[in-house]
C-alpha cells in the first residue's frame, strides 16, 4: 500500500537533513498513518481505511459518511 491517506490525501514530503555544518542531504517526511477500520451504519458494514492522525480528527468532526463522500469528491478514494 502507498503512503497516502485515504480521507485528506496528504503523502510523503520531502525534505532536508541539515546537519551542524550546513550540510543538506534528502530526507522523506511521512504522513502519520493508521490502518483503522470503521463501521459504516448507513450500509451496515466494517471498512478498512488508511487514514492519518488528522483524518480520524475530520471523521470525528464530520462523521464517517460525509469524509467519505467529500474524500470521493475530491478523488482521494474510488469506492468505499
């Protein structure tokens, strides 16, 4: 599975090492992500998500059904 939240599509970013002297070398920042699953009422079902820390906080703040729908509109996910 790739590194990418299902609910707000955040990914790996890329970054800099900077040490003492200056020196920069590459480095990757990655999205804090939980494999979680969630019961969706309204089909009477589990699904498994790949979410990160700040899609359970907007699943919390929106409900299930409509982070999914808006993930959907905005093409993060396909189908759920």
């Amino acid at each position: 599975m790739s590194r990418v939240c299902q609910i707000t599509g955040k990914s790996v970013m890329v970054g800099n090492n900077v040490s003492h002297s200056k020196r920069r070398t590459k480095r990757r920042f990655y999205p804090n992500l939980f494999d979680k699953k969630f019961y969706l009422p309204e089909e009477d079902r589990w699904i498994e998500l790949r979410i990160s820390a700040a899609g359970v906080r907007l699943i919390n703040k929106l409900g299930l059904k409509g982070a999914l729908t808006k993930a959907q509109e905005k093409g993060f996910i396909k189908n759920y």
